[in-house]
C-alpha cells in the first residue's frame, strides 16, 4: 500500500501565529489554536504555508506543531481564558490552554485526560464544551463575547491574549457553532443576504463599519444602541450620541446590520 503524504500540520501550543511570508519579521495574518489541523500547501525550510478550516492562509514555523498523515480529532473546545495542561504525576505543567483550544479528550477515563497531538497526556481542569454539542442562541452569543472585555487589541488576534475585530467575531460564533469568514470584508459579503434595518436589530445580531469604500469594523450589538467590539482592547460603545460612552466615528461609518436569525439552530 502506498505511504499517505504527511500533507496536515496540526497545531500543538495554544496559539500560533501565522504570517504573511516565511519570516518572523513579516507581518502576523491570523493565528492558529491548539488541535487545529490545517493542510499544508508549501515549504520552505522550517515553515509551511498552511490553510485552515476558513480557507484563511499563512506561514507559520514548523515548531508550533507536528506534521501528520491525518488529522488530529477534537473532541473538546476549552471554554475557559486561560488555563492549563498537567503532567500524569500532575507536578508540572506540559502546555498552557486558552479559549477556542480544540483537544482530544479520553473517553475511557473520568478526569478529563487530554491526548496532545504530539503524543503527550495530561489532565485538565479547564472549562470544556463538546465539539458535537455545541448550542447557538443569541444569549450564548452575547455571554461569550462579554467574557472576553478588557482584552487587547491585535492586528491578526484570534484568542483573549489578543483579538481583532473579525477575529473576536470568528471565535465567539465559533465556539457557539456557527463558522463564519476570516476577514470582516468576508464576514459581511457572506451574510449580505441577511441584511436588516437598524430598528430591526436585536441582540447578538452584527453591525458592519465601512471607511474609504471598506468595510473594515465589526462589532456585536448588544441592544440599547450598544456593541461589543474590539477597538483597541474589547469594549462596549454606544452608537447613541446622548451617551458618554458614544463613539462618534464609528456611527459615522455604519454601514450594514446584519440578523443571525439564518445562522441559529431553530
């Protein structure tokens, strides 16, 4: 039988950054979590242009993970910010955990035992959801965006270390079930079709931001004129100039509301 070609890269650290070219001095594109599998398109060296499950592609160093044959199954996503993963002998820690982390967890042993892609287990105790159970409701979609306040801004960010606009919009609807586009252009071009009107808005439902003919901002209304969005770090603003916390620019650069009525499971 013919060798399969070891084409999948499979992130084994809780996040690692993808670049625009082969080079930590190019700049960071997106990022990758643990447990993600992606397909390797290209070599050079010790990086590997690699595509994800969004299509999305990047360089990343071939450190950040192992290359395999077959993907890694996910059977959890963490849940938590931040925690970790500890040794057998539980006397060390072998890997930090942060929200969106997608690990294989043991189904034979009762404390959650989490199989590394590389080989190594450990026990956890962070917050888990099964991948094949996650709900979606515009309750879970605010929770889950509000437990990500004060986090800070970055270019590329994907995880409460740090999130861009559309980054922090991807990983919440993520986590809720729902797979969206990368970038915020993609993100609002994929649900024109559920296009609104500002009075019909309701919480959990999107506002897409256009400047100079881009739409380059997203946020995640909250209701009461609010959005949750991250601008510098995650924060609530008010499109209501009556309110101390109104952002004036951004009201200037309304562009789209958006229902996720189409995208919760009904």
């Amino acid at each position: 039988m013919k060798n399969r070609e070891k084409n999948k890269f499979i992130v084994n650290v809780a996040v690692a950054n993808l670049f625009s070219n082969p080079s930590f001095q190019s700049a960071v594109v997106t990022q990758a979590v643990l447990g993600e599998t992606c397909v390797i398109l290209d070599r050079y060296e010790n990086w590997l242009l690699v595509k994800q499950w969004d299509n999305y592609s990047g360089w990343v160093h071939q450190f950040y993970g192992t290359v395999s044959e077959i993907d890694y199954k996910s059977t959890h996503i963490v849940l938590d910010n931040a925690g970790n993963i500890q040794s057998l002998d539980n006397k060390k820690s072998i890997r930090n955990l942060c929200f969106g982390n997608r690990i294989k967890i043991d189904p034979l042993i009762d404390e959650p035992l989490v199989l590394l892609p590389d080989g190594q287990s450990g026990f956890t105790n962070a917050q888990l959801g099964v991948l094949e159970d996650l709900h979606n409701d515009r309750s879970g979609i605010i929770d889950l965006a509000l437990q990500f306040l004060g986090a800070p801004y970055m270019w590329g960010g994907k995880t409460p270390w740090g999130f861009d606009c559309s980054g922090l919009v991807q990983t919440v609807f993520f986590a809720c079930g729902i797979n969206l586009p990368r970038d915020v252009y993609q993100q609002e071009k994929n649900l024109d079709e559920n296009t609104i009107d500002q009075s019909e808005l309701v919480a959990g439902d999107l506002i897409f931001f256009k400047k100079s003919e881009k739409v380059d901002h997203v946020g995640i209304f909250l209701g009461g004129s609010r959005i949750i969005h991250s601008r510098g770090w995650v924060k609530i603003n008010s499109l209501e100039k009556a309110r101390n916390d109104y952002i004036g620019d951004l009201k200037q650069a309304q562009y789209s509301c958006v229902s996720v009525n189409n995208l919760l499971v009904k």
